[in-house]
C-alpha cells in the first residue's frame, strides 16, 4: 500500500503532492514500482502535532487527489480518514477502502457509511482512554476486536477487513486528538507489537496491516534521525513485520520495499 499524503502539514515533506502533476506522477511511479493499494490521506495524523482541519478541507484534499489518481491507475484507492463526511466523499468518489486510524471509534456517524457503501476496512488499534502499564500485544489484540465488533454491527462484513495495531499512535502526550495515551514507553511498546505481530494475528484471527514507515520509534532508535534519514530503518521494520506474518505494508518508500520484500524467502 502507497502512501500518498494531499496534506501539506504531514510529517514526511517528500511525501506530500498537492499539484495535480505531482499527484498523477506519483500514482503512476507508485503503480509501476509495484504498489497494490495507493492511500490517500487529506489530514496529517502526526500524534505530535496539532494537525485538525476543517472537514471541508479534508474532503476537497481527498476528493481532488482520488480524481487525480483514478485517472493514471487502475489501483484501488484507499481512503486514510476518521470523519464519515469525509469518508463518504471519498467513498462516493470512487475509493474502496476505508482506513480508519481510530478503528471507528471517532465518529459515530461511520455506521451509515458503511451501511450505504460497503468499504473494504482497515481498522486501527485505538483507545478514547488512556491505557496503564501491560502487555501491548494483548492490549492491541483487545481494542483491535473492539473495532471488528463496532465493523460487524455497521453492517461491514468480517472477510472485508483488515487490522492494523497502530504502530506510532500510542504516545504519553501528543497535541493530535486520534492517538491512544499509554503510560508505557512508546517506542519499547512499538517494538514489542512488531515482534510480536504472529501472536497477535493469531489472537485477533485477522490479516493484519503494517505501516512503520519512518515512524518517531526508528527515529529514537536511530539517534534521534529526522524523518527523512529512517529509509534503512523503515526497510528492515517492514521485513521484519512480513517475516512476522504481516499481509499488507503502508509505506512511503514503495520501490524499495517491494524489492526489500521480494528478496525474503517464500
């Protein structure tokens, strides 16, 4: 899955295209570079920064960008939103997948979304409260079968969805509103959870999606690297979430991670 990011604020500068040019061009070298899937997001999602925008805003973003893509590829289209507004839009634009980094938990209003449109789901791990010390792979295994239990009463069905356990979304404090506060070290938490990710799909019975992508945990662990310096990181985090049973990988880097994952062993 190919991230595109139509947001301005996003926290990976390379990654952002608004142009209408610089959007067409990276959908076509995504899909010539081996992309699936391509992830429009209209919002940054940056638990760090204090990113909210208008509905309006995340709409048009999404809208425009799906117009764009729709008309170089013929990928899927993944929508990368919370709001039913704006999910809605870009449902009705065309988009079939719907990734919701709250796992339906923000906006009550998704219920008639998924009733009226029938999306493939991608559900994060998420909680409104804020989580004590524990084990983070039972903990994700627990908020992800709370969203597949909120899916299956909006009517979504259990074959068409996918869980992703939210690497780089819980923090100890953050300016964002769609993150889950832990009491935990943040980067020790996403490191058990990508260790971990065998015995949690075994848990949750589900595929399950990774996006480690240049995420603040390599940055820790690479020194204190900006975004633009984790490529190496991003690269193994991503072998290491395959090897560990992950089926489906957002990232930025989508050359390089189809060849990093074509070369692990069948």
């Amino acid at each position: 899955m190919g991230i595109l990011n139509a947001s301005p604020e996003s926290f990976l500068a390379s990654s952002v295209r608004t142009g209408r040019k610089a959007i067409a061009d990276a959908a076509s070298s995504m899909a010539d570079d081996g992309a699936d899937i391509i992830d429009i997001g209209g919002m940054s999602s940056a638990p760090y920064k204090s990113t909210m925008i208008p509905a309006c805003t995340e709409a048009e973003r999404i809208v425009r960008a799906i117009r764009i893509v729709a008309n170089k590829t013929n990928l899927p289209i993944s929508a990368d939103t919370c709001r039913a507004s704006v999910a809605d839009a870009a449902l009705r634009e065309g988009a079939v997948i719907l990734n919701d980094i709250t796992g339906l938990d923000y906006d009550a209003r998704m219920q008639r979304v998924i009733d009226h449109h029938s999306p493939s789901l991608v559900l994060c791990a998420h909680s409104a409260r804020r989580l004590g010390h524990g084990d983070p792979v039972i903990q994700a295994a627990h908020l992800l079968k709370q969203s597949v239990r909120r899916a299956l009463l909006y009517g979504a069905k259990r074959s068409d969805i996918v869980l992703d356990p939210a690497i780089g979304f819980f923090r100890r404090t953050g300016n964002g509103s769609r993150f889950t506060r832990t009491g935990d070290d943040w980067p020790i938490r996403d490191l058990l959870v990508l260790g971990g990710l065998g015995r949690l799909g075994s848990a949750v019975c589900s595929d399950l999606l990774v996006s480690v992508s240049n995420k603040s945990f390599l940055g820790r662990l690479e020194s204190g690297a900006p975004p633009e310096r984790r490529l190496a990181g991003s690269l193994a985090a991503e072998a290491a979430a395959a090897i560990q049973g992950a089926r489906v990988i957002r990232t930025h880097n989508v050359a390089l991670s189809r060849m990093a994952l074509d070369a692990l062993p069948a």
